[in-house]
C-alpha cells in the first residue's frame, strides 16, 4: 500500500502546473451536405519556475479539444532561461505576420502585458517583464511568437562560458537583480 501512496504523490507532484485555457474557437469544414462543426482550444501550460508550453486541440466536443490542447501543450513544454525574476535580454519573437518584443524589467515592475502574452509570461514564471505586440492581433500567432521569443533566449551564464569570459564582461547588469 506505500508503494502505491508514494507513485499516487509523485504523479500529483508531477502534474503540478498552471494550466490557462486562452481560447476556444468555433471551426467549420465544409462538406458535401454542408458544414461540419468542431472546436479549436488554446493552452498553455507551465510550471511557474523556466517552463512553459503550448498547445492547440480540435474536437468536435470542447471537453475533448481541451483534454487534447492539454496534451499537445504538455509534450511541447521548453526550458526558458531566467534572470531573477525577469528575462536575460530583450527579444523580439516572430510567428506569422505577429511579432511580439519581450523587454526585461526592474524587480517591482510586474508583468506588462496583454491577452495570450500574459498567459504564456506567467506560465513560464516571469513576475517582472515589459511586452509590446507589435504585429497581428491574432491571439493565436500572438502566442506563438511569444513562444519563439522564450525558446531563442540564451541564459548569460552559458554564454559567459561559451565565450571563456566572466559573467560581469558579459552583461553589465548582472549583479543587480
């Protein structure tokens, strides 16, 4: 019975993660005899400490098009690279025609940010960042390319050693978050 007790408190450790449902969209197919109706259900899933993911499920019920975005987010899950609580340089991230700019900021700013960037920031554990969506309104490329953003970060400490330098020759700013 232990052992039991210990795989059930694992998997509830496990599944610890902040789940967002952003968006559920009526989708159409059009068939011979008309049109065939589905849901589209957009996810995020992170766990509040560098990792975050995406996910997109399309079901004829909603139920199941969350159950299958929770999936698809859960295996797409990266690593993101943090400095303090905010983000170790600025990027701009693209997807389609979206292009959305992620700016570090001071510890006290917060998250500055709208819709589906929002979700995807604080998802992946970010409390302080500046954000500017600067192309489409698309919540959906919107998101994505704020996914883009996060995976392309480089963590300063792996680009201090990569370039045989101090963490301080690197980045001026470090040492004061």
């Amino acid at each position: 019975m232990g052992q039991r007790r210990r795989e059930q408190n694992f998997r509830e450790q496990k599944d610890d993660f902040d789940e967002r449902i952003i968006d559920i969209a009526r989708v159409a197919k059009v068939v011979q005899g008309g049109r065939r109706f589905a849901f589209r259900v957009t996810v995020v899933v992170g766990d509040n400490r560098g990792k975050v993911g995406v996910g997109i499920g399309k079901a004829r019920t909603v139920p199941d098009a969350i159950r299958k975005a929770l999936e698809t987010a859960r295996k797409n899950m990266v690593n993101v690279p943090m400095y303090g609580t905010t983000l170790p340089h600025e990027i701009i991230g693209r997807h389609g025609a979206a292009k959305v700019l992620l700016k570090p900021a001071s510890p006290g700013t917060g998250v500055i940010a709208g819709g589906g960037v929002r979700a995807v920031i604080e998802a992946a554990g970010y409390r302080d960042i500046l954000t500017k969506s600067l192309g489409s309104s698309n919540v959906l490329n919107v998101m994505m390319a704020t996914m883009n953003g996060l995976e392309r970060l480089m963590d300063i400490r792996q680009v201090a050693s990569d370039r045989g330098k101090d963490i301080k020759e690197v980045s001026p700013f470090w040492g004061r978050n």
